[in-house]
C-alpha cells in the first residue's frame, strides 16, 4: 500500500467490544430489515470470535442431516446486504440466524463525535487526460476501516490541548481564529503540520493519510467528484448563510473568516454527515508531497486536501481528487486538520512520511 500503515489507537479489544455492542443495538432496532448503506469491499466481524469461516454464528446452528451452514460473506450476498448485522434464512442448514456484513458508512460513532467509515478497495486519482500531473497515475488503493472527526478540530478543541501543555498555542492575528472567543466553534487554522499531528497524538489519534482523506471524501466506493456528490459547488444554493465555506462562492476575501462547522445551512456535508471536507480550511494530511503517485514522497513538503475559504476560487480546489502542499512549518489562515483512528488493527503509529 502507498500510503503507510494504520495506527495501534485504544487497542483491539476496546475496539472489538465497540463494534460488537453497535451491532447487537443495531440489531435490536432494526430486526431482519438490513441497514441502507454504501456498497463496499470488506468486513468486520461483529462477535470476538469466529470459525476458519469467518462466521462467528455457524457454530450456534443445527444443520440437518448431511448439510452445512453457509459462512457469513455469501450469506449477505444472495441476500443483497451490504452491511449491519441482519437476520436471514440459511438454506445449507436450515435454520434462521443473524449474521454480519460488514460496518455501515456512518452507522458507528465514536468518541468526540467521530464517525465510522467503513474500508474497501478504490481507485485514487484522475485518469482523465486533463488531469493535473499530481493526480496520477489513477491506482488501487486499500482502506481499513476507521473512525473520522465529523467536523474540522474546532479552535475551542485546540484550546483545550493548549490548555493541558500538549499542544502549542496556534497563530494569532489577521484572520487567525486562535484566541477569538466568537470562533470557538470554527475549525482552528494558522495551525503547522507539527501542530496538528502533535493534537491527533495528544488525542490518541493520528492525521488521515492522503488515501483515506481522498476515500472519505469521495463517498468511499462512489467516488462522487465532491465530498457532497457530484453537483458542481457554483449551483448549491441554501435559504440563508453560507452553504459552502469557499471562496468560489463570492468575490475572494467577502467571507472575511472561516465558517462555524455546525452551522444548520452547511451543504458540504458528505452522506454520512461529515462536515466540511470540500471547504472551510484545507486540512493536512500525514503524507510527505510528490509530484505524482510514482514519484517519492517529501520529507519537508507535505499533502493538504480540501479547499479553503479564501484563497480557493476554482471548482477543482474543492473537489476531492486535488491535491496541493506546502511546508510542514508553515501556517496559513485556511489551513487546518481533522483526526482519524482505526476502528481494528494490529499496526503501529504511523505519524506520516
């Protein structure tokens, strides 16, 4: 994989016993009627312990005479279940049991209002011919599954950590949103790669690598062109309020600052409520830059994705597939981050390249 391995965040068996729990409530409330949910690769067995299968249910059944139950993978595929825990008919064995398909986009949510996105295989970059140099060559990537910030770390988040001595304090000044009581709910920018990779540590999390950010932000397998489909930013229109936090939406700097995340008029919200990938501020990613997919990474330069609220007036800047960078020091009034950790894994920290 091109992108580094996933981060050891709370440990396995949190995180197992998280994923169980969220099924068997799903389950509860849902009954036999199977989750609407993205279509995906992958799977996360919901119960600790599973057969050579990988069907943590198999052993509960009672074949009859000469029959075998089925493993859990192709139970959900007749059945057309692309996630969530769900209560079907196993012919082979002839009794009727729950099995697992596989986490849904958007169905777990984690601590400080992380949410759940499921992995899978995609392809990432452009293969159009116009695409820019740095967004090829088009490639398959794989994505774990993880829990990512609905919204931008906010500046009364980043506060916070300076508050404890984990983090150092951001820049002030200009249209930095560090110390502006008003903006607490505003993502927290003038902030440097080192800053925000300090925070995600601080929190038991870790910066998204480039592949993932770029998952995410297409709508995992529907590789929608922006975090909200495919319908061009110039054309969402809301009642009130800024629909998009972009500087494509008006004269550049009329904005006059970053955008509170949870305001109720945000339209770059991706379907499984993620707030703000497309704008607001760029976000830094652990990943060091190239030039394109092929060429070695940068230990100085590093990748942002996103676009921002002032300085991006292009509808390429915010569409998911581009990519710009600039130097881990540096600190700009529409730069910030996001967490993201692992929902499983066995790796270790991974702080980037």
């Amino acid at each position: 994989m091109r992108n580094g391995t996933m981060t050891k965040a709370n440990g396995r068996p949190r995180q197992a016993a998280e994923a169980f729990a969220v099924a068997a409530v799903l389950l509860a409330t849902t009954g036999a009627v199977a989750m609407a949910c993205s279509v995906g690769d992958g799977r996360v067995t919901a119960g600790p312990e599973s057969n050579d299968a990988g069907d943590p249910s198999t052993q509960d059944a009672s074949p009859s005479d000469g029959a075998t139950c089925r493993d859990s993978l192709s139970l959900c595929k007749a059945n057309n279940v692309v996630c969530g825990p769900v209560l079907v008919r196993d012919e082979g064995c002839n009794v009727d049991r729950v099995v697992d398909c596989g986490i849904c986009f958007g169905d777990l949510i984690g601590d400080g209002g992380m949410i759940g996105v499921r992995g899978s295989i995609f392809q990432m970059g452009n293969a159009l011919p116009t695409a820019a140099p740095e967004e090829k060559p088009q490639h398959v990537e794989r994505i774990a599954d993880v829990f990512v910030d609905r919204f931008e770390v906010s500046v009364d988040a980043y506060t916070d950590c300076v508050a404890h001595k984990a983090c150092t304090p951001a820049g002030t000044g200009g249209a930095c949103n560090f110390g502006v009581t008003e903006r607490g709910a505003h993502p927290i920018n003038c902030v440097d790669w080192y800053q925000a990779n300090a925070f995600c540590s601080y929190r038991g999390h870790r910066l998204p690598t480039e592949a993932e950010w770029e998952y995410i932000g297409r709508g995992g397998v529907a590789l929608r062109t922006y975090p909200w489909g495919n319908q061009s930013p110039t054309g969402l229109k809301s009642d009130a309020g800024v629909p998009i936090c972009w500087g494509g939406t008006a004269d550049a700097g009329t904005l006059g600052s970053t955008c509170a995340s949870d305001r109720p008029d945000n339209l770059d919200t991706t379907s499984q409520g993620i707030r703000d990938l497309g704008a607001n501020v760029r976000e830094w990613t652990s990943d060091g830059w190239s030039a394109n997919y092929d060429a070695g990474r940068s230990p100085v330069f590093r990748v942002m994705r996103g676009g921002g609220w002032f300085s991006d007036l292009t509808t390429e800047s915010v569409n998911a597939i581009h990519r710009r960078s600039d130097v881990a020091i540096a600190r700009s009034a529409d730069v910030g981050f996001r967490c993201i950790r692992p929902l499983l894994t066995d790796g270790g920290v991974d702080a980037g390249r």
